[in-house]
C-alpha cells in the first residue's frame, strides 16, 4: 500500500500499487450496504420518513438517546428546566436520538440547536418534529427529523430518560450504539456488534473493489457477479 486517503466521513481509505482503493479502515463507510441479517438484525434502519433537513448531511458517531413524552397545562418553567437538563446532559461528540412519542409540536429549534453545537454535539435525530430551520440550515448544524412545525415544546413536552433504550420504527437503540446517516436514511448499529461491523465492511469493500475493477476491465457484470459473489 502506498497511499492513504481520508474522506468526509474520517474513513481511511487504503491505496494499492495499480491506484484501486481495495479497503477501507473505519467503522462507518459502507455500513448501508450491510443487510439486516449480515448484522444478525432483524431490523436496524430508521422509518424512511425521517430525513435530513440539509440533504447533504452526514453523520456518524455514537449515540446518547432521550425519551419524553407530551403533559400538556404543565408549567412552561417546569418544561423548560428540564428542556435545559437535556441539553447539559447531551455529550460531546455524540449523535442524540429521540424519541418523543409525539407527532405535533417541534422537539428541536434554533436556540437548542446551537447549544448542542456550541458543546460538541455532531447532530441530532428525532421521531418528531423540528422549527427555525432556516437558521439551523445557516448553522451548518445536522438535524433528522420526521416534519417540520412552529409549534414548541414549552409547557406541553418533557424530556423524562436520558442514555436508556429507546425503540423508533421497531429498531431499538441503546446509549453507545452508533448512528450513520445521510440522505439514504438512518442505520443504528449496536455497540456489541460495532467490531463485526467493522471487520464485515472491509471484506465487502474489498471485494466491491474487485468487482468493479473487473467490470472497467471489461467483464461481463454477471460473470463479475458469478465470479466475486458480490454485487
């Protein structure tokens, strides 16, 4: 190997000597490819519906998961405090997930979402809604989310479990799992599987590669496929 590149996304992508990338080194480039049962997962991407705001958005890191719930006459001070108990609580270079159990108010906004950027957040996810997104456009600030509304969360939502197991679509996702998303969607990849995953995306890569390579040399695509079992 000669040459290393990184792209967007931090994979190490390694060179060989004709100039063909044969693998890739890194936990997440690749991942949508991998089929649920490659992951021993009956289920590990999102509702489809749930999408970025910026279609050029991209995301990859571990998660820290938030749950809350819809109590409409409460306090707008209470909501409030505990809004800003999550928004300390949210780790640095983590992607929050939420589920919000809720289809109608926003559970992000712009105040919020420059908090999290400003504290080292890579982005948030949401089976919800979200408002003020033209400054959170402006912000650069990565923002999945399933509809979009002015209606906020004071004294009608709270955040209630912070980092436990959450369930969106019928995916569960824990504290520590991992998140890859663009605008194909959203792929959760349990922590416990993460070095499997990893090991798996590099053969497919490695192969892939072969596969196409193959196919510019002028292989017949089903021969390519016959020949690499892999397409």
């Amino acid at each position: 190997m000669r040459q290393h590149h990184r792209d967007e996304w931090g994979t190490i992508w390694k060179q060989a000597e004709d100039g063909h990338f044969l693998f890739v080194d890194g936990p997440f480039f690749g991942i949508k490819k991998l089929t649920a049962a490659d992951l021993d997962r009956t289920n590990c991407v999102l509702p489809s519906d749930i999408q970025p705001l910026d279609p050029a958005s991209k995301l990859a890191g571990r998660v820290f998961t938030m749950e809350g719930h819809l109590e409409p006459g409460l306090d707008g001070h209470e909501t409030l405090l505990r809004w800003t108990k999550f928004l300390a609580a949210a780790p640095s270079d983590s992607i929050v997930i939420c589920q919000p159990n809720d289809s109608t108010i926003a559970h992000m906004g712009e105040l919020s979402a420059e908090t999290l950027q400003f504290h080292g957040v890579r982005g948030y996810i949401v089976d919800g809604g979200c408002r003020d997104t033209e400054f959170i456009l402006k912000m650069s600030f990565p923002v999945f989310c399933r509809y979009l509304t002015p209606r906020d969360v004071v004294g009608v939502w709270v955040p209630d479990r912070f980092n436990e197991a959450i369930e969106i679509g019928g995916v569960v996702i824990r504290g520590g799992d991992y998140a890859f998303a663009d605008r194909d969607g959203v792929v959760i990849i349990p922590a416990d599987l993460a070095e499997k995953t990893v090991a798996q995306v590099e053969e497919m890569m490695q192969t892939e590669n072969l596969v196409r390579k193959a196919i510019l040399d002028g292989m017949d695509p089903k021969q390519a496929y016959l020949k690499f079992g892999k397409f």
